[in-house]
C-alpha cells in the first residue's frame, strides 16, 4: 500500500514538474544553427547585453533543419541554414521578410553574396558564411595531377575513402563527373549519377557528416568530400593534408540567417542576426568554423595565413565554374528516394 | 481503502495514455494514411506504405537487422552468462564490486562510449597500433559489420548480465547440494539444475538485448560508417532526411510487431511462468 502511495506521489510530482511553466519573465530566443558553426562564447555574450536567455538549437543536414522547423519543434525565432533550404522555405512561407533598419550590418556583405536567386531582392536572408564542395586529401597518398571528381572512384583508394552522409553533396559530385548540373530533375541523368555512387559504395569506408576532418588529420583515410572549412580546419592541424575542388565545377553555397514566421520577437530575433553579423563576431566566428567569410570589413582583417590558403580564399576561376543549389521543389522526393537507395544497398 | 487508494494509480494511467498509447495511435494513423503532394498528411487511407515494405531491398534490411541482433545477442549470452555466473558464485565482499562494475560503464553516455570504440578500432587506433608495434599487418576493423556488432555487445552486455545474476542469485543452494548427494557431478547439476532454474533470467536478458539491437540505429551509424543499414537508420532516414513519416511509421509498426511476436515465442520457453520475462 505504502508503495503505491508513494509512487503516485513520485508521478504526480513529475507531471506536476513537467506541465508547470516556468515563472521567469525574461526573453528567450529559439536559436537553431549547425553543429559547431559558432564561436559559442558570442551566445552566451548576446545574453548578458540583453538580459535573454538563447536556446540554442543544432542540426547536421539542411533536410534535418526542415524536418525540425517544419514539425513545429520550437517555435524558432532565428535559423541559420543553406540557401536551398531558404528557398524552399520562402517558396512555402515560413520565412517572414526582414526589417533592414534593425540589421545596419547587412552593408558590409559583399555585392557577389546579394541578389543571389534564393533571395533576389534581399528581402529573406542575411548571408553568414559561404564555402564550397571539394575533395580533401593526403598529399603522401593521392596522386591529383588530373583534379577531377573521378579521384572519389579510384579504385587504388578502396577503402580509404569518406563521403558525406548528404544527399545533395554527394549527388552533386556524381552529377558534375557526368557533366551534368547538380539542379537536374531529369531522371534518366539522375539514374546515371545513381549508378555511379552505387558503384562507389564498394570502395567507400564511411559516409558521416561533421566528422570527416577528424579523420582525416589522424591519417586514417586517402581523401574525403568535404565542405572548404573542414578543409580549412584539417589544414591547419595536419600539414600533409590539401584540398582541390574538380574541374568539373563545383557547388557554391551560401549560408543565412532568416527569421521563420514562428518567430514571437522578430525585433529580438533581428537584433541578435545583426550581432551575429558583426566585424568583431564574424572574426571570431571564422576562427571557429573556417568558412569563407560574406563580410567586407572582416575579409580584410583577417590573417596572411588564412589568405593564402586556398580553402578560405577560393580562386576567382573556381568560382567561375560553380553552380549553386537551387531548391528543386517537388522534385527534391526524386533525390532522397534515390539516396535512401544508395545507402539501402547491400555491398557484402 | 480500497476506493480511495484508486487514485493513487491516475498519474500512471495519465502516463501511459499521453506517452504510450497516444504516440502509438499516431504512429499507427500516419502508418496507414497517404501524403498528398503538399506534403501534408490527410486522412486518406491508404495500405501502400506497407506494400511499399516489401519491395526485396526493404525486407533484405530488416533480415538484415534481424541477424545482426541475433548475433550480437548469441554472443551477449555466451560472454554474459558465465559472467553472471561468476558473480553470483563471488563472495560476498567482492559480489557487490563486480555488480557495481558491471554497471559502472552505463553511467556514462553511450554516444561517448560508441565514440571510444573509434578510437580503439580506428586505422591508426590502438589496436593496429598495437599489431603495428608487433610487425603484423593492419586490419580494418572499423566500419565493418563486426564493429558494428561489437558495439551493440559491449553496449547491451549489462542488460543480459543482470536477469541472469538475478536468477542465480535467487538459486537455492539446497537443491545443488541435493543434487550432489545423489552423486551427480558438477557438470550435470549445472545441465540439470543450475540452468533450467536461471532460464527466466536467460529469456529476460535475450529479450532485453536483442530488443534495443534490432532497433539501434546510432551504432551502425557510427560503427558500421553507416554502409550496411539496418532498420534503425532507415527509419531514421525515412523521418529526418525524406520527411516520409507515413513510411516510416509503417516500418515502426512492422518493428513492433516483430519485437511483440519474438516476445510471445520467448515466453513459451519460459517454463516456470515466473520471473522477469512476464512481459506479455
């Protein structure tokens, strides 16, 4: 009897404990970014100026990032995510138009990053980093006299090769070895693109986001694909290692800041993309996550090393042959159902 | 007494129906419904996301799983029960050490612990370091199935050690020393008496091991480098890459009802109808 009484107790406080609100007045923001694509130290600075709490919120692919702002999670104030995805979203309005009076440091983003088609009259976005797809390597393994995608299917490397749990990503590189765009919703090129990659499978050692530099600086792999800043990352702690991005054109992509039509505080929300966005945070950002920075200002502080590395400071004529993601709309099912194949296959 | 102690039992039923019954009515509804082209779900009914299940390449991940999880559960049980075994036979002073240790591993988390195992298994790690020190060639040993079976013993090991060091410990003494008066050696006192009597135990640790093995999906992910999918990660995929919850709660319930099924054939051999395998 005692037993009983006492584990009703036990379970009326923990509802008791779970349904009760919290009484603390103060603001909070609902954050929802990358993984490790922060200097953490600004979030908890933001909350002090402002007297706000910031939940911080992290995902490992744009489609995750969807799934999760789509269901109704939290109700976000501010996400960081891939252009394609910010299309997408604009298209299906979830995202609220942004107050540019709120957000003086949208000025010092570079021309190049503005009037881009996910966001052609800059109404959406505030863009936070750019970067691209490219193939990092151990310069004592691989041989990149020919700087094409084909190097991710050669077959000397079996084994030691990491690609990215990423359906986009990898499609993209596959599509590009064909010659195709990596926008295509023709089925008959995406067939091709997934016999390619299902070929690959073979030689590949593991498909995982975020944790590819890792393993590349302990030497434990030939190459993998990569995003520039986990190249960047690599380099900078393993000498042996360097990065190329194919002939063939690669991705550009760029990285914003919206505020989704969930948001409860849109002036808060703006504040804190303006801060975000600032010459002092986008410093201390890069010197994080390693992405090429959108910020004039910023570009010209900072240092000699990172600005020769090729990673961060991408050559004009690889930009030229880059293609950006668009959001395919309805189409994107032509994708991930492919993908689910590819990873679904049996290779023994 | 009675009338009034009945209320007591409310906050469990609120429990059970907000976070049991209730998710899986959902996950039944979206399981047999059909996504329109917005991507909202209606209420259209519809039992295409379980035809869909049993295209070849869907079965062959859930055998696939299936095997997986078997294995890892046979090896479980072979290096759980003696295990067990020991522990339960330790005296007394050292009893409770064993236990402690055997559940030490648990306080922390499992991501951090499968995160350990990358290092031990990796191409540089300490092992082929180790064979390297000794001039044997490398192996590749993670993002192999073998890792990712590995990881689900060492991971779910405790849950076999602990109903089987139960039903031992709960063994009376008298029926061994019996069974050695009768002039029965130690080998078919354990046949005939320790074993069939720590079964329930047994039936309890396969149950509790080869459940969350079949399922697990962040172990193949990071241990199998995410190349041999099992129905875990495809379920995964299915909500968080694809957003086809249809499908994948059809899959969920296809998961269910096999764990259920496996369950209700474990509790046949249960002889005694004791113990901790009553769970049907």
């Amino acid at each position: 009897m005692r037993k009983k009484i006492f584990l009703g107790l036990i379970l009326s406080i923990i509802i008791l404990s779970l349904t009760s609100c919290s009484t603390e007045e103060k603001e909070t923001l609902n954050v929802l970014n990358y993984d490790i694509y922060i200097d953490k130290t600004l979030i908890s600075e933001f909350e002090k100026e402002n007297n706000v709490t910031i939940k911080y919120d992290t995902y490992s692919t744009p489609e995750e990032m969807y799934i999760k702002a789509k269901a109704g999670a939290s109700n976000y104030d501010v996400i960081i995510t891939g252009e394609y995805m910010i299309e997408r979203m604009i298209n299906e309005g979830m995202v609220n138009k942004l107050n540019f009076d709120n957000i003086p440091n949208f000025q010092y983003v570079g021309e190049q990053f503005k009037n881009q088609p996910y966001d052609p009259n800059n109404e959406y976005a505030v863009p936070y980093f750019w970067g691209t797809l490219g193939i990092l390597y151990n310069k004592n393994a691989v041989d990149t006299s020919q700087k094409s995608w084909s190097l991710l299917w050669n077959e000397k490397h079996n084994q030691r090769i990491i690609m990215m749990d990423s359906q986009r990503d990898s499609f993209a590189a596959a599509l590009k070895l064909l010659g195709y765009s990596m926008n295509t919703v023709n089925e008959k090129e995406l067939d091709e693109a997934k016999a390619l990659l299902l070929k690959q499978k073979p030689l590949v050692m593991a498909y995982i986001t975020d944790g590819a530099p890792d393993i590349m600086i302990n030497e434990e792999a030939d190459m993998a694909l990569v995003w520039s800043g986990e190249a960047v990352s690599a380099m900078s702690e393993n000498e042996n290692l360097d990065f190329i991005i194919p002939e063939e054109g690669s991705n550009i992509w760029i990285d914003a800041a919206i505020i989704p039509t969930t948001t409860k505080n849109q002036e808060l929300a703006e504040k804190f993309i303006n801060f975000l966005t600032s010459k002092e945070a986008t410093l201390r950002n890069i010197d994080e996550v390693w992405y090429s920075t959108v910020h004039t200002e910023a570009l010209k502080e900072v240092n000699e090393e990172l600005l020769e590395n090729h990673a961060f400071n991408i050559p004009n004529e690889d930009i030229e042959k880059m293609e950006m993601f668009r959001d395919p709309k309805e189409f994107i099912d032509l994708y991930s159902k492919r993908w689910t194949e590819i990873m679904a296959d049996k290779i023994d | 007494m009675k009338d009034k102690t009945k209320y007591f039992s409310y906050p469990y039923i609120v429990w059970i129906v907000t976070f049991i019954l209730f998710p899986s009515f959902l996950v039944l509804l979206y399981s047999i419904t059909s996504k329109d082209s917005n991507g909202v779900t209606t209420i259209h009914f519809t039992l295409e996301n379980y035809e869909l299940f049993f295209k070849k390449m869907y079965v062959n991940i859930l055998f696939d799983s299936i095997w997986l999880a078997a294995i890892s559960t046979v090896i479980c049980l072979l290096l759980g029960y003696p295990a067990a075994y020991i522990i339960s036979n330790a005296h007394i002073s050292k009893r409770n050490t064993l236990l402690f240790l055997c559940i030490l591993p648990m306080w922390m988390n499992m991501l951090l612990r499968t995160y350990a195992w990358m290092t031990i298994l990796g191409n540089n790690g300490l092992i082929n370091n180790f064979l390297g020190f000794l001039g044997l060639p490398k192996l590749n040993l993670l993002y192999t199935k073998g890792a990712t079976v590995m990881g689900m013993v060492y991971n779910f090991i405790p849950f076999m050690i602990l109903p089987i060091y139960t039903a031992l410990s709960k063994l009376d003494n008298k029926l061994i020393e019996a069974a050695a008066d009768l002039g029965a050696d130690k080998k078919t006192v354990f046949k005939k008496i320790i074993f069939p009597l720590s079964m329930p135990g047994v039936i309890s640790g396969i149950i509790m091991v080869f459940m969350p093995a079949v399922s697990t999906f962040i172990i193949p992910q990071l241990l199998g480098g995410n190349k041999n999918m099992m129905i875990g990660n495809l379920i995964e995929k299915l909500f968080i890459l694809n957003g086809d919850w249809n499908f994948g709660s059809a899959i969920s319930i296809v998961m269910m009802l096999i764990i259920l099924i496996s369950m209700s054939i474990m509790n046949k051999f249960d002889v005694d109808k004791e113990g901790g395998a009553r769970l049907l």
